[in-house]
C-alpha cells in the first residue's frame, strides 16, 4: 500500500506477481514505490501470491504453471494463462467489492475484459487503465484508458483506428541511482564464477523470457556460434517457457560448454549486469524494452534490432542492425566487445536512460495520469 489514507483509491493487480518474472511483475513493484508518497493517493498492489513483498496482498488463483490449471486448462480448451487470470478475477471481486477503488491499473487483457462485464452488470463505478506492454493490437474494447509505452505503438494504435483522445503515451519507469554503479571486480569476478565463466572469457548477457518466438534466442545462440573460437560465453538470464528445453539443447549443440541458461533472482540483476561485457537482444518488436534500459543504465554497449522501438528506447547509444542475418548480428556484438568502454561512455548511457525514463522524471505524471484517469479525464500533461 502506498500515499496516506483517502484520496484516490487505486487497484494494481498483477496476476502473476510473486510467482512470474515478467517486466510488468517488476514494474508493478516499481509504481508502487515510485507513487509511495503521492498525496492524496492510495495505491494497493494485489499479487497471484508466493513470494509477495509486505503490503502486497495475495489472491486467490489457479496459477498457469500448476496442475489444477492445467486440468480446467484442457476441460475449457483455454490456455492455462488464461484460467489464471480467470481465476484471479474471482478471488479479486471480494477486494473489489470491498475496497471499491476508483481506479484499476491492469495489464492482462482478459482479467480486464472480466472487469468490464463486472462492472456493466454490477453498476459498480471504477475507471479502468490499461497498461499496454505487450503490446497487443487487439481493439481497445474493454476499458477506458490505454496507456501506450513508445511512440510507436502509440502512432500504430492510430493507424488502425484507435481513438487518441483515450490513449496517453506515458514510457516505462525505472529506479535509478545519480551514475552507474562502481563495478566491483570480486563481485564480478563471483558472478562469472557462479556461470562457470572461464577465465579471460568476454561475456555477452542477454535478458528475457528464455524463448524463441519474441526473444529470438535462438538467433542469438546462432550468431554467436558463427563468431568461431573467440566467441564471447553467452549468458541467457530469464523466465523458462514451453520453448525453453528445445533452445536449451540448441545452445548446447552450437555452443557446447560456452553458454549458460537459467533464472536470475530479480533481485542480483545488478550483478549480472555487472558482470558482463556486453548485452544482446534480438527482439524483432518489443512492448517497451525493460532489459535494454537496464543494461544501458549499468552502462553495458548493447546489440538490438534496428526498429523504430529500438532507436526510440536505446536512443544512439547502442549498436543497432539487421539482426535478422546472422552474420550482420555477429558483426555488431563484435564492435560492441571491442568497444574500449571508459567511464564516461557509461555514465552518458546511464544519464541518457534516467532523464528519458527514471521515475524523478515520470513519476510525477505517473501521479497526474491516475488522479486524472480516476476522474474519467485526460492529465493535464497529455496535452501540454
């Protein structure tokens, strides 16, 4: 729970929140820290439950990864993400009933189309934001506020039809420090060890679901593959997904003892950042780019996929190309290794990232975006 009592009441729920390791997972933590002390304001952050923090309260749901859903998964013929937020729907309506917030702050798209219904059917006055990180490109038909993440998928949104006058570009917030954090060669030294780094080894990290549909892992292990006996030990850090076990035996066929895949705990990601030499994700599309902020802010040189997102997110301090040729790939995570890094490249990246998205700069329009949306009109800085 976050502001003093009274004030605008305002719902975050996050289905997967204790139990996933999503950007949205990470970003629901960040808001509610960032609006902690936002006058007249009382936001709630609800979680699927596992490991919540104190003041996050847990409800009651069917997680996409247990048995039980995997069970109504098949008897409904839904995936069992969907009967997560099926189920987290109906262990929230006694907290909705209850509290009455005059706001929901959401990211999954069927948990919010079951607001909606909730609403039309009870009269039950709340206004709903929809937090588009996906992104989807589905019609914005289930709520009455769209939050767009980038320019882009802002502008994209339009081009299909879109209403702009109930959207708002707001980007992704981040906590950061005043500089990058002072690399600590024994911390460092631990990390790579904890990978089984060989020594004298450069280590390209990379971050994200362990995947090869949106994250294109699998392009990754390619390329670096390619490089030949100098290669740099890849490191993918992130969530396992259904594709993970496939990309894993790819990794191992291309890369033998020179790759390490697992899940990094949330909160030792500074230390992984901090141990690498450079960071790479080929990304075709993103919603936002959480993990591309996060390394340009520890000041790593990093390798994506030269699209509007990308030049928007990384501005013009990262190595972009067509990722989709493995040789153009390998050439970019080549001049991002050779690059001879001084401190004051790293501070620029880090400085570039906090005035574009720390939360001193957005969490006041963060603050104006709920009050306003509470209301049912647009904040004042939407039409600045």
């Amino acid at each position: 729970m976050s502001g003093g009592p009274g004030g605008v009441r305002i719902a975050v729920p996050c289905t997967g929140l204790g139990r996933v390791r999503r950007g949205f997972e990470a970003f629901t933590r960040e808001v509610a820290s960032a609006l902690h002390d936002a006058p007249d304001m009382t936001l709630r952050v609800f979680g699927g439950g596992g490991a919540l923090q104190p003041g996050e309260q847990a409800v009651w749901n069917l997680p996409r990864d247990s048995a039980a859903a995997r069970v109504v998964s098949a008897l409904m013929r839904r995936g069992p993400y969907f009967v997560e937020q099926a189920t987290f729907f109906a262990g929230f309506v006694p907290h909705l009933h209850a509290w009455r917030p005059h706001l929901v702050y959401f990211a999954d798209v069927n948990f919010g189309n079951a607001l909606w219904h909730w609403r039309r059917l009870t009269g039950q006055r709340f206004q709903l934001l929809y937090y588009n990180g996906g992104p989807t490109t589905k019609p914005f038909t289930r709520c009455d506020w769209v939050q767009q993440v980038t320019p882009v998928h802002f502008a994209s949104a339009v081009a299909r039809g879109e209403s702009p006058q109930r959207m708002l570009m707001l980007p992704h917030g981040l906590s950061l420090g005043a500089g990058p954090a002072v690399r600590a060669a024994t911390r460092a030294a631990a990390t790579r060890r904890a990978w089984a780094v060989p020594d004298g080894r450069a280590v390209l990290l990379s971050v994200g679901m362990l995947g090869v549909e949106r994250k294109r892992m699998d392009a990754l292990v390619d390329a670096v593959a390619s490089m030949g006996h100098d290669r740099p030990y890849l490191v993918m850090l992130g969530q396992e997904t259904p594709e993970t076990p496939a990309l894993r035996e790819r990794a191992r066929a291309h890369l033998g003892a020179g790759v390490w895949m697992g899940t990094w705990p949330r909160e030792r990601m500074a230390e992984a950042y901090e141990a690498a030499d450079a960071f790479a994700l080929l990304s075709l599309d993103e919603g936002f780019g959480l993990a591309y902020v996060e390394a340009l802010a520890a000041g790593l040189p990093c390798v994506a996929h030269d699209a509007a997102n990308t030049r928007y997110v990384l501005g013009s301090h990262a190595y972009l190309g067509d990722t989709t040729v493995p040789a153009a790939t390998a050439a970019l995570i080549r001049r991002a290794l050779g690059e001879a890094t001084t401190d004051e490249d790293r501070r620029a990246r880090h400085q570039w990232v906090r005035g574009q998205f720390g939360w001193d700069a957005l969490a006041p329009r963060y603050a104006a975006m709920m009050r306003a949306c509470s209301a049912g009109v647009r904040p004042a800085w939407s039409d600045a």
